[in-house]
C-alpha cells in the first residue's frame, strides 16, 4: 500500500467508539455486510461499522472482512491486521472455498474454489491475483479449470490460469474481455466443462453471462441472481443489468426449470443453503417475478442487497 493510501485510511477524527472502523475508500460494494452481518451495515451510501465485535467469532468475521474487502478500507486502529489471522480460502462446507481477497477489478466480485473427486479444483471468477495467494490455493489440489462467469469478473483470468496450467473459459458474448481464453463456450445450449460441472449460458446481465451448476449442488450464479437480504429471497440485479432485464427473463424461463441445486453461490449478493425444493420452489417464482420487468437505467444504489 502507498503512503497516500496509509494517508487515506487513518480512522475519522474524534472516532473513539471502537478498534474497527471503515475508512473512506469504501466503495459500497457488500462484501463486508455479507462477511459480518450485524457488525457492519449500510449507512449513507457506504459500508460502517455499527457494533464492535464480541468473542472470537465476531473477532474472526471482522478478520475475514478485513483480508476480502477489496479496498482494504475495514481496519483496526493502529496498524493492520496480521497476515496470520486470514482465513481464506474459507470454507463453506466440504466441497467449496470462499477465496477472499476481492479484486478491485471486478467491483468486488467473489470467487470460489470447487473440490472436485480425485483431489483437484475449479476456480470460479477471480480473486486479486498474488503468488502467495496462488500457493495458499493450490494446498487443496491442482487447479485444472477457471471459469468465468461474465466479462466483469475476467479480470485475472489469464494470470490463474496460467499459474494453475489451467483451462481458462468463457462465453463467446464476453469474449473481448478474455480474449485469449482456452475454451469458448457458444450458443445457450448446457456444456458439461468438467466431469459433474455444467455451463448454463444466461445472457441477460450481460450477453456471455453464464452459471455454473456443481453435481446438481452447487450453483455458482456470477451476477444472475443472488440471495437478498433485504428481501429474504432469490433476486435479480434489476438495476445494474447491462445487456437486457428482458433476456434474462427470457434465459430463466428457458433454464430455472431445469436446474437443481441447494447452494446459491453468487459473484455479488449472499449466499445460501436451502433444500433443494425450496430453492426450485424459489427460482420458479423468481422466473415469474422477472417476466414482469421492465428496462431501467443503471443504478447502483438501487440494489436491494
């Protein structure tokens, strides 16, 4: 970090409420209120410290926020936190990892790490690229695949892959972001891309938006849709679809009724582990709720995180 950024994150003056505080580089981007719900917040357009933490649970929510947010603007008074203290990659349950570390470059963007049989992994979208975190992912098994979900998470695709000796893949409609990709996929036709993982194009965010469904478990959604907390349920980004709301109700009716998971794993938004009735039960509706769209301007301040 330059001195300019050490300038910019010292605690707001006459702050003596706690040792945690986010600084002003935050760019709203939901990362920590999806790692701390109930010590960090919304507030004015920006991410706040709302509660000081209790017990090492609550101590090592804030740790992991400090090393996922990608502006590392969530800080301690009086240096940062201490590089043994990152959990990531963190895991979910047996199979999937939270990578961490959220790029700038992708506006925050969560990424994954898939055990597949035999002890190798996938990589799903793409954390901030480092060395140290490329061995730290590679302790679980050879990386054989990394796949992107849309142009707005590319960013250090190539590098991975390249790290891995992995397969870097996208969907034709995003290609101009990766255009060196290993493998293309083409159409809205499903192609399996790794024994028991298949690619489900869903233009509608953008043109080559795709998800991706693990052993009829695990859906990793990129900006599709994502879990609400506001709403207490499956969500579209209406407000920053940028190719068509209109193609993705057209992509969710064509594909929701087919996909079976229990895991919603998405790029931005929460996570959750439901049954997998119920998530069906919730993607018809969504499908349902989406027909009624209409387009809108961009608005990032609309989201209903």
């Amino acid at each position: 970090m330059s001195s300019s950024e050490d300038d910019r994150s010292t605690p707001p003056a006459g702050d003596g409420a706690g040792d945690w505080y986010v600084d002003d580089r935050c760019t709203n981007c939901d990362v920590a209120r999806q790692l701390a719900p109930g010590l960090i917040e919304e507030i004015d357009g920006r991410s706040e410290v709302v509660r000081q933490p209790q017990g090492a649970v609550e101590e090592g929510q804030l740790h992991a926020v400090a090393f996922a947010c990608p502006t590392r603007s969530v800080r301690r008074k009086g240096g940062r936190v201490a590089a043994e203290l990152d959990p990531f990659p963190l895991r979910l349950d047996d199979a999937v990892s939270l990578c961490g570390h959220n790029a700038r470059q992708t506006a925050g963007a969560n990424a994954y790490l898939l055990r597949r049989p035999g002890g190798t992994q996938v990589m799903v979208d793409t954390p901030r690229f480092s060395e140290e975190l490329a061995v730290r992912f590679l302790a679980d098994g050879a990386v054989t695949d990394v796949l992107l979900t849309h142009r707005d998470h590319a960013a250090h695709g190539r590098r991975y892959a390249d790290r891995f000796g992995a397969r870097l893949w996208i969907h034709e409609g995003d290609l101009e972001a990766a255009p060196d990709a290993d493998r293309v996929l083409r159409g809205i036709e499903p192609t399996e891309v790794a024994p028991g993982v298949v690619a489900h194009p869903l233009p509608g965010h953008t043109l080559g938006s795709v998800l991706y469904v693990a052993d009829e478990r695990y859906c990793f959604s990129g900006d599709s849709f994502f879990w609400s907390r506001e709403l207490g349920d499956i969500e579209v980004a209406e407000s920053v679809t940028w190719y068509s709301i209109t193609e993705l109700a057209a992509s969710l009716a064509r594909t929701a009724g087919g996909l079976r998971f229990s895991w919603l794993l998405p790029g931005h938004g929460d996570r959750r582990h439901l049954p997998e009735a119920e998530m069906g039960r919730r993607m018809r509706e969504l499908t349902a709720r989406t027909q009624t769209l209409k387009p809108r301007p961009v608005d990032f301040t609309a989201v209903r995180w």
